[in-house]
C-alpha cells in the first residue's frame, strides 16, 4: 500500500523526521516549484513499516513539557560578536560552551555555491562562525537527525540550533531529549521559501555583473536594523534599498505550514529560547543599538548553561510578561494574496513579483536614507527614542 504522508501542502513543516527515520531509506525531500521541500516515498522501497506517520510531531503534535522558568535581556561583550550576530550574540555564547567541552553544534549556513540554506556541524569556533547570522529561509536538513543520534550515542555532547519545528522533529526522531542534547530553538515568524532569496541573489549578481559570496540579511553596517548586505568576490559589498526588498515576502512568500504553526506558544523544546529583543532600551536601558538577544531559559540544563555563560554577557532578567513576541502567542495569519502572489511567481516568474508586491517607494528609499544618515551622525539612537 502506497503510504501517504500529507494530504495538503500545510501539513508537512519540512523537518525532515521521516527522511530521516525511514529504515529503507526510501524518502528524499523533493523541492517544489516553490521552492519548498517535501518528502517523497519511493514504493518501490517502501515496506509500509509506518514510522514516517508515527515520528511526524507537526501532524501529532507531543507537546513540550519545557515550560518558561526565566527570561533574560543578553548581549554578548565582545563587541565583534555582536555585530557579526543577528542579536545580542546570544547563539555564540551558548555554543561556545558547547564547543569548550569537545562537543559538536548543528546549525544552518549558506551553501556556498547554491545559496541554499542547510543544516551542518561544526566542531571548532571557525566553522561555527558560518552559522551566525539569521538566514530567513526555509534551511534543509538532510540526514542531520541521524547524525546527531550518532553523535550523542558515542556519548558526545550535541548542540542542535533551529526553528521550533526542526527541534520538535527531532526530539520526536530522538523519542525525546537526551541530557548530552542542548537544543536552542529560535523565536520564529515563519520560513520564506529559498527558491525566493536564490533567485534575488541572482537578480543582484545580473544587474552589478558581479559574483556574490556572502549575503547577509542583518548586516549591522546602519546599526540594529534590517539591512541586507551582499558581499561580492571582488571584495566591495552593497548595502542599498533595492537590495532589502526581499523582506516584504518575509511573510507572503512563506511555506504554507507556517500558517498552521503548532510551536507559536510558550511550550519550548528549546533547553533555550533566543530571539530578537527589540524594545531593549525601554526594557533594560541597553541603548547602544547594536543589537539585543532574548534568552528565555526553559529546562534546568538551560538554566546550567546561562549561569555559565553570564561572564561573557551582558544577562538582565526580565520579566517573561514583559517579553513582546508573538512567536510565543500566536501564529502568523495567511495574507489574502497569497496564493495569487504564489500563481503571479509561477506564471511571471520573480522580477514580476518583486515589481509588483516590493516595488522601491519614495518612502522606503526615504526612510533608508534617513536611516543611514542618522547612523553616520550617531543619531540613531536618539531617532529610536
Ligand atoms: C526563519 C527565522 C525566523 C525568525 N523569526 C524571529 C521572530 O519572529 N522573532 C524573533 O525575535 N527572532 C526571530 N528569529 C531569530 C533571530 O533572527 C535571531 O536568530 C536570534 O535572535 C538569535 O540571534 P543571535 O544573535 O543570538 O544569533 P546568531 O549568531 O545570529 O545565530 C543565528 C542562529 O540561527 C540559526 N539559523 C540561522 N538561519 C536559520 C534557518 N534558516 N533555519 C534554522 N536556523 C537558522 C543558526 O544556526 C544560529 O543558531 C528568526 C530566525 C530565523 C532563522
């Protein structure tokens, strides 16, 4: 009998527990004309075993015992951390505690030739430098859930960063949480498809006729906004408005689960729950504007490892009340032109969406300027205020 594992396209997050699972190695991830990834069983391998349905969390979901036990404001004091971080650098804190103990640590980068996004290891700080840094797509795991169980199997000690999807997926590969296992789970909007920021990195390499090899979609060059920066091979980069019109399919360019997000609540499978904190100056008075990470520790090994790391930080608890994210209150609501901005890229293919859902206005390349120009006067912060 032909196993089927979804009947809808929003019912697989894409994380890869089935692929992983399969004792006959017989599903891959297909990408989509999408972009997204989805598991596709080969029948011919199949023996209807069933452990593809029984390990799927997003379809049954186990629910997280992890329960918020204190949340904190961190910034990393290595001034370098921090602006090579998305936020406060709370990501290279932790996974350097990690690595000081031999361990390994799991976290998604940019395949260098494809800009793809994937999961990798890394067993030294200059591999995992790679990882820092926000990628917001959707990131492919490959068989990285049965490395991991082999690494934790030989006793090692593991680090597993990702969206709350991926880490429920693989505590459900796992049958649970193993103490050698630190999973940091991010606060998550959602994931855009990759096929998306390929095909921009593409539109960018055209029009300057250069080769890019590195985007960044936080760079910190105007301070702790959303500045997208493209790092060329001949070693000039471009930080523009034209380059950061990606972010308006932040939400509209999304994979179709994302909408029916099981993890939007305050059960974390993450020992530890980073994010943005935004509101930081109001907050906790840190006012440099070079960004802030939310740390909320969930599970006594994550307490364990904040107490340990607090040298290297700035830590200020805050109350979890305090916290603004809705990633820990509700799910992100499917705008109504969804599917025709998904049928509008499939016909007209991305230079029609992006000249028609992100068009350059008058008002965002207004506010880039102003936004750039306050950082050169050091006004930035005050603008903020
Ligand atoms: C898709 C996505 C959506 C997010 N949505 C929100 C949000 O709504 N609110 C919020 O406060 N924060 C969100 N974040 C988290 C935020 O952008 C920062 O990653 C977080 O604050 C950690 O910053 P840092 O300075 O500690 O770490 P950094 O050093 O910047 O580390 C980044 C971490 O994110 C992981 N990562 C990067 N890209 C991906 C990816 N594509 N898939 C899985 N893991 C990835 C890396 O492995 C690493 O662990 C999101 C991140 C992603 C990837």
């Amino acid at each position: 009998m032909k196993i089927t594992l979804y009947q809808n396209e929003d019912q697989c997050c894409g994380c890869s527990a089935c692929v992983n699972i399969c004792p006959q190695n017989a599903i891959s991830m297909i990408r989509n004309q999408k972009g997204f990834e989805y598991p596709a069983v080969d029948s011919t391998k199949c023996i209807s075993c069933n452990a593809c349905k029984n390990v799927c969390d997003f379809q049954n979901p186990k629910g997280s015992k992890n329960h918020i036990l204190q949340a904190y404001a961190m910034q990393h004091k290595d001034k370098n951390v921090v602006f090579n971080s998305s936020s406060g650098g709370a990501f290279t804190a932790i996974s350097d505690w990690v690595l000081l103990q031999g361990g390994t640590v799991y976290g998604a980068v940019f395949d260098n030739e494809t800009f793809y996004v994937k999961h990798i290891s890394a067993e030294c700080s200059n591999e995992r430098d790679s990882m820092r840094g926000s990628k917001y797509v959707q990131s492919s795991l490959g068989d990285v859930f049965k490395q991991i169980k082999k690494d934790l199997e030989s006793g090692e000690k593991v680090l597993f960063s990702g969206t709350p999807c991926q880490c429920a997926g693989l505590c459900s590969y796992l049958h649970g949480h193993p103490e050698n296992l630190v999973i940091v789970d991010l606060l998550c909007h959602g994931t855009p498809s990759p096929d998306l920021l390929v095909k921009h990195i593409n539109r960018i390499e055209i029009s300057s006729k250069k080769e890019i090899q590195d985007y960044r979609y936080r760079s910190k060059k105007y301070g702790y906004e959303h500045t997208h920066e493209a790092l060329f091979t001949d070693g000039t980069k471009i930080c523009n408005v034209d380059i950061k019109r990606i972010l308006k399919f932040f939400v509209i360019g999304m994979r179709p689960s994302c909408f029916e997000c099981k993890y939007t609540n305050r059960e974390r499978y993450g020992d530890i729950t980073i994010g943005d904190m935004w509101d930081a100056p109001k907050l906790v008075g840190i006012t440099d504007h070079k960004g802030t990470s939310t740390v909320i520790v969930n599970t006594q090994l994550g307490k364990k490892i904040v107490d340990e790391i607090k040298d290297s930080c700035v830590l200020i608890p805050v109350d979890e009340k305090d916290i603004r994210q809705s990633a820990l209150k509700e799910r992100v609501k499917k705008p109504k032109n969804y599917e025709k901005f998904w049928n509008d890229y499939l016909k007209h293919g991305y230079d029609y969406v992006l000249e028609h859902y992100a068009p350059v206005t008058i008002k965002s390349w207004g506010l880039f300027t102003v936004q750039k120009c306050a950082h050169r006067l050091h006004l930035d912060v005050f603008l903020k205020k």
